[in-house]
C-alpha cells in the first residue's frame, strides 16, 4: 500500500525518510494534491538507467527502420506527427 504524507509532515523528516525503500517511495501531497515522490536512490538509479535504455533501443530501432525503408524530411515527419511547420 502505498505511503502518502502531508509535505509537512518532513518537520519531522527522519520519520518520513524511515519509510522510503526501494519499491516503496513515498508520496507527498501538498495542499491535498499529489507533489513530490520520495525514492530510494538504488531504484531512482534504476528507474534512470531502464528509461535511457528504452530510448536508446527506440532510437537505434528507428534508425534501423529508415535505413532500410528510407529517410524522411523533417517537413515529412512533422507532417506526418501532425506539427505545424515553422516557414
């Protein structure tokens, strides 16, 4: 179950930090609202690393793909993603 707090509940942050471990962040709300998320630093470091890792893979596949389909023109892709082109 997930762990969420007051942010001024980190008046008394060692408390607050005696809760953080990895797969268990926990959550600050401010005013009511969702804010901030305490994590474990060996998860953030993974989080970091598995996001870099999963873009460098999209990337090299999206080079792979033009590579044998052909480039497009960056007019072409923003047509394409439904950009507005800047003349």
């Amino acid at each position: 179950m997930p762990v969420i707090e007051k942010v001024s509940a980190l008046r008394n942050y060692q408390s607050v930090l005696e809760q953080v471990s990895p797969g268990n962040p926990v959550f600050l709300t401010k005013n009511g609202t969702g804010r901030y998320a305490i994590v474990d630093s060996a998860e953030y470091d993974f989080l970091y690393k598995a996001t870099f890792e999963r873009l460098f893979y999209e990337l090299d596949a999206a080079r792979s793909e033009a590579e044998q389909e052909g480039w497009i023109s960056l007019a072409e892709a923003k047509e394409r993603l439904g950009l507005k082109i800047n003349a």
